[in-house]
C-alpha cells in the first residue's frame, strides 16, 4: 500500500503515479509482481480494471483480480479465442477420452461374448479330433475379427453404454480424429 517510506503497488509502478493509501490496486498487485498488473492492464486497460473493482463488494476483489490474471494470460497466449479455446480444447479432450472408452468397453464386451460360449462347450472340445479342433479354432478367430468390426455397434444398440455417448456416426468421426492427433476441430463447429 502507498504512504511515506513503503513502495507503490504493481499497477501505480506501471502508470507513473504516485500509490495513495486507498489506491484499489494496491491489495491485488502488489509491488513484487509487476508482471501480474502489466498484462491485465495490456488486455483490459486499468481504468476498466478500476471500475469492475470498485463495483465489487471487498470481499469478491481477490477472486475477480484472479479471473481478470487468468483471463488476460489466456487472452494473450490466444488473441483469438482466449479462454473460450482452452475450454474447448478440453472439451474435446473430454469426448477423445470417452470414445477410447467406449471402444474399451466394446473391445471387453467381445471378448466376454468369445469367452461365454467357450466355458459352456469346453468340455465338448476335449472330444473333438485334431482336425475338428483346428477348423473350431479358426472359426472363433473369424468370429473374433467380424466381432471387432461390429462390436460398437451392438455393444451401443444393445444398451451396454451410458446414454452420454455420442452416435455412431460422431464415433466414427471421433475415431477419424483420433488417429490423426494433429488434425484438431473447429471450435464452432
């Protein structure tokens, strides 16, 4: 805080002014920090900054001078979208990960479908000859395979997933996606 002997806060550095007692800038920027009110004071302006403050109640200053730091940060690493783009590159995140979660429990539930039918009809293996053995084990590899190929889809009409996953046709476009990392969606689309 201003007075005789003690140094001017962050933001009265900056502006060449001298720091008050009751300068409202002086709790929130303080004079070890000068970056913290340069870069709010680059996207916001200290005027608009004094103003959103001074319409606060004491108590709600700290958090909105944290949102303003995060906000202004955000703004400039991405002039574009600013926060809007990290929240949306987390979002989708977010759906990357459901997918490769909903593939996860498809790819489980073919395997549980393979391993049902081969507890019930173990013991009839063991009496089959090598030959019968042979053409039963390349029918459950074919099986397995055309399993893999539908097994998101049945696994979803079947109702085996939570209602918050997206259709299969946005599954095959998140599929798409996944396995080009670098190609990133549109935020408005």
């Amino acid at each position: 805080m201003g007075g005789p002997g003690s140094s001017p806060c962050a933001s009265c550095k900056l502006l060449r002014r001298r720091c008050a007692k009751d300068c409202i800038f002086a709790p929130y920027f303080p004079p070890d920090d000068p970056h913290k009110f340069a870069i709010v004071h680059k996207v916001f302006g200290a005027s608009n900054v004094s103003k959103m403050l001074q319409e606060l109640l004491v108590h709600q200053r700290a958090d909105a001078v944290n949102s303003l730091v995060f906000e202004a940060n955000a703004r400039v690493r991405d002039p574009v979208y600013g926060c809007v783009g990290a929240i949306s590159y987390l979002q989708n995140q977010v759906s990357q990960l459901q997918m490769q979660l909903a593939v996860a429990q498809a790819e489980i539930l073919c395997i549980q479908m393979q391993h049902e039918p081969t507890l019930q009809s173990h013991h009839q293996v063991l009496e089959l000859d090598q030959d019968d053995k042979a053409l039963l084990l390349h029918n459950n590899i074919d099986n397995c395979n055309n399993n893999n190929n539908n097994n998101l889809g049945y696994a979803m009409s079947s109702g085996q997933f939570n209602s918050n996953f997206a259709s299969p046709s946005s599954i095959m476009q998140m599929q798409m996606q996944m396995q080009d990392p670098l190609k990133q969606e549109s935020l408005w689309t």
